[in-house]
C-alpha cells in the first residue's frame, strides 16, 4: 500500500511502462492491486483511501489511449526540463544551471 501511495508514475505502481499495454493484463493487476488497498479491506485507513485514489487514477489513465499518451508527453517533457538543468563541467562533476 505504501508503494502505491509513495508512487508518482504508472511503472512505480507495479505497470511497465511499455507504448502498449495489454487490456487484459491491465485490467487483471490493477484488479488484485485494488483488492489490497480497497476501503472495505482497510476500514477507516486514510492510507488505504489515499492508494485506492492514485491506483484508479493510474488504472484510468493506462486504460486510455488518449490520456495516456498526453501522460507520456508530459513525462517526456519533464524529463527534458530535467536534463537541461544539469550540466557537466569540468571533469565527472555537474553543475546546477538556474
């Protein structure tokens, strides 16, 4: 439960992250990782509620093409912003660029 809680992206929450994902398999993990952190299963647990939250969202989002692919530009878009913050210098050491 605290995986899925600590988690930010599909492949944390246990979902390869592959261009496509078999509506079967999808469909059958997302299933058993829901029965984990399920409100009836964790009565009153805000973690629980919390994790049942991000895992519909993730599940919502791998199930559609369409979001999907915007989460995928978005990360590729993150992970661009990422990289152009750090730049190497002289030697094996990084420089913050601000």
């Amino acid at each position: 439960m605290k995986q899925i809680l600590n988690s930010v992206d599909h492949e944390a929450q246990g979902f390869l992250a592959t261009k496509k994902i078999d509506a079967a398999i999808l469909n059958r993990e997302y299933h058993k990782k829901a029965m984990l952190v399920h409100l009836d299963k964790n009565m009153g647990s805000p973690l629980a509620s919390e994790s049942f939250k991000k895992l519909q969202c993730a599940y919502e989002v791998l199930s559609d093409s369409m979001k999907k692919r915007e989460y995928d530009e978005q990360l590729s878009e993150e992970e661009l912003r990422t990289k152009s913050v750090c730049q190497k210098s002289n030697g094996n050491s990084w420089q913050v660029i601000y």
